[in-house]
C-alpha cells in the first residue's frame, strides 16, 4: 500500500477526538454570555461604543510626526512642501482626535447617566483647541531636547534624542495627554499615558504638572503621580517616584481630586532610586536628593540630601575586609 496513503489515513483518524470537543464551546459561550450580563463583571456592551484603543496609538504617533517634521516619516520633506504636509497632518489628526473625543464624551455620558450635552459639537470644539495649542506643546518639548542634551554627555546630537531617548518619548506624551487633561478629555489621556508606560517603563499620570527643560535620565522605573507639580530645569533618574503616602482602602473617593503628590521646585535633582512622597512635602529649588533616598517631608532650597557611605565587605581569594 502507498506510504502516503496510509499516512493520510492516520492523519483522518487521529483529528476525529477534536470533532467532539468543539461541542463544549457553546457551553463556555452560554457562561461568558451571562458574566457579562451580570453586575459581578466589568463589560460594555452597549449601543455607544468606546473610544479606540488602537486609534489613540495612531493619534500619538500622527502628534509626533506633526511636532518633529520629518522624523518619523518617510516623505522626504523640504520648503517648498512643508506647509502642505503639515496642513494635511494636521486636518487629518483634527478630524480623527474630534472622533475620539466625541466617543469618549458619548461614553461618559452615558456612564454617568448625564443629560445630553452636544456631545459632537463640543467634541470638535475641544479637539480645536488642542490643535491650537500644538505649537506651544513643540515649543515646551524644544527645551526638553536642549535640557537632555545639555544634561546628558552620553548624547551625541539632537537627533538622537529625538529618535532613541525613552525619555523624551514618554514626556512628549505626557505633554499630549496633559493638554487633553486640562480640556477635560476623559479616559483618552490615561490611555496616552500608559501607552507611553508600556513603551518605555515611565510612569506619568497625564494629571501632573511639569515645567519646562524636564529630563528624564535612563527613565526605566520612574513614576509620577496625578498631583505632582514640577518646576522648570528639573532632573530625574531611573527608578525616582513621586508618589503619595500610604492611604486606606478606600481612600478612592476621600482623596481623589486633592493634593497627593509633591511638588518639585525649579534646578532640583533627583538621583536614581529615590522616594519623596506625600501632598504637602516640597522639595526646594536648586535642591540635590541623592540615589536611594526615603523622603516624607519638606527639603529647603539650596540642599543636598545625601546617605552616609555604608560600610562595604570585600570577600574572595581567601580574604576578608570590611571598609572603615
């Protein structure tokens, strides 16, 4: 008998188990089905949808390519077909952030069972003011450029920066999702944001406030919390968290909306691993936190925190020396 045919049959006989188990999927469906009917699951199946995950991405990339021209395309750009990439750019990101917008209004609406509130015509209304304030956003990620370069020896040139840096990667969405934030987007920001915390390791709640000339070194590991305020020229390393004290369980709605976070004064520097945490803890201007510092209150300006060198144990090749 031929090889192959008996192969063949082999290979009908042992795919008919499988025929039987597709009939316990309807089963699993019918229980699925019903979670998502219940309070006890988190689903939307609705009528509005939600704004698109996949949409938002393309948002902040499109907010990249319109902010730093001819980075991150390729058509080749040059003066005499600037103005009209950038009128496309620009009209085509409008129209898509006016959709999201609306979506997100539309979704919040319902949510909150509110009155109808001319949830298209304040979509684009606030999507205009967005792109309205692209320019001042260019000019604030400008000094931040200049403040990694200028803070940063390892960096060879501008375009690196703007290429490689996580850092710049995660505090040019942040700037995105914090002017959304001040128009009062819902859910859209927090989406930017941690999309830039997947990419990067960088976590910056869209809520925070943050000067200009702000360098992120390293990045992996930062966190910086909703009421956190930032001055200008100020300095991060890996691993820093400006977070908030210990709260409750439920502290979801007793805190929510007040100062939880510090505030960071202008020229301060924050080495890695370090903690400050707390609303009312403010770290002076032109203060230095040195690396793996624990910070509950406030630090004057012109100060240095520092740990005491500890004492280190050299063992190998028979000896033993502890450091005086």
């Amino acid at each position: 008998m031929d090889k192959k045919f008996i192969e063949t049959i082999q290979c009908s006989t042992s795919i008919e188990p499988a025929g039987n188990l597709y009939n316990e999927i309807p089963g699993v469906v019918n229980k699925l089905v019903s979670c998502a009917g219940s309070k006890d699951c988190f689903s939307h199946v609705e009528a509005i949808p939600l704004p698109s995950h996949e949409s938002i991405i393309q948002l902040i990339q499109q907010a990249r390519r319109i902010l730093f021209p001819g980075y991150f395309t390729q058509t080749t750009l040059t003066p005499a077909n600037l103005e009209y990439y950038l009128g496309q750019e620009t009209t085509e990101f409008f129209e898509s952030l006016s959709r999201q917008i609306v979506l997100a209004i539309q979704h919040d609406c319902f949510r909150l069972e509110q009155p109808c509130s001319n949830c298209s015509e304040r979509g684009y209304e606030t999507a205009l003011k967005f792109i309205q304030v692209l320019p001042d956003i260019g000019a604030t990620l400008t000094t931040d450029i200049r403040a990694a370069y200028e803070g940063d020896p390892a960096a060879k040139g501008y375009d690196e920066i703007i290429f490689s840096y996580p850092g710049l990667l995660a505090i040019t969405i942040f700037r995105i999702a914090h002017e959304l934030f001040k128009l009062g987007v819902p859910i859209i920001p927090r989406i930017m944001t941690e999309h830039a915390h997947s990419l990067t390791g960088i976590d910056i709640h869209p809520g925070a406030t943050i000067g200009n000339h702000f360098f992120i070194d390293h990045g992996t590991g930062v966190v910086v919390g909703e009421t956190t305020e930032i001055g200008n020229h100020v300095r991060l390393y890996q691993g820093v968290t400006l977070g908030a004290l210990s709260l409750p369980r439920d502290a979801g709605d007793l805190y929510r909306n007040k100062k939880r976070h510090p505030t960071i004064e202008d020229d301060v520097i924050i080495y890695a691993n370090s903690t400050i945490l707390g609303g009312k803890t403010i770290i002076g201007a032109r203060a230095v936190i040195g690396g793996n510092i624990w910070i509950t209150e406030s630090v004057p300006p012109d100060t240095k925190v520092l740990l005491k060198k500890p004492k280190l144990v050299y063992s190998g090749n028979g000896n033993r020396k502890t450091e005086e």
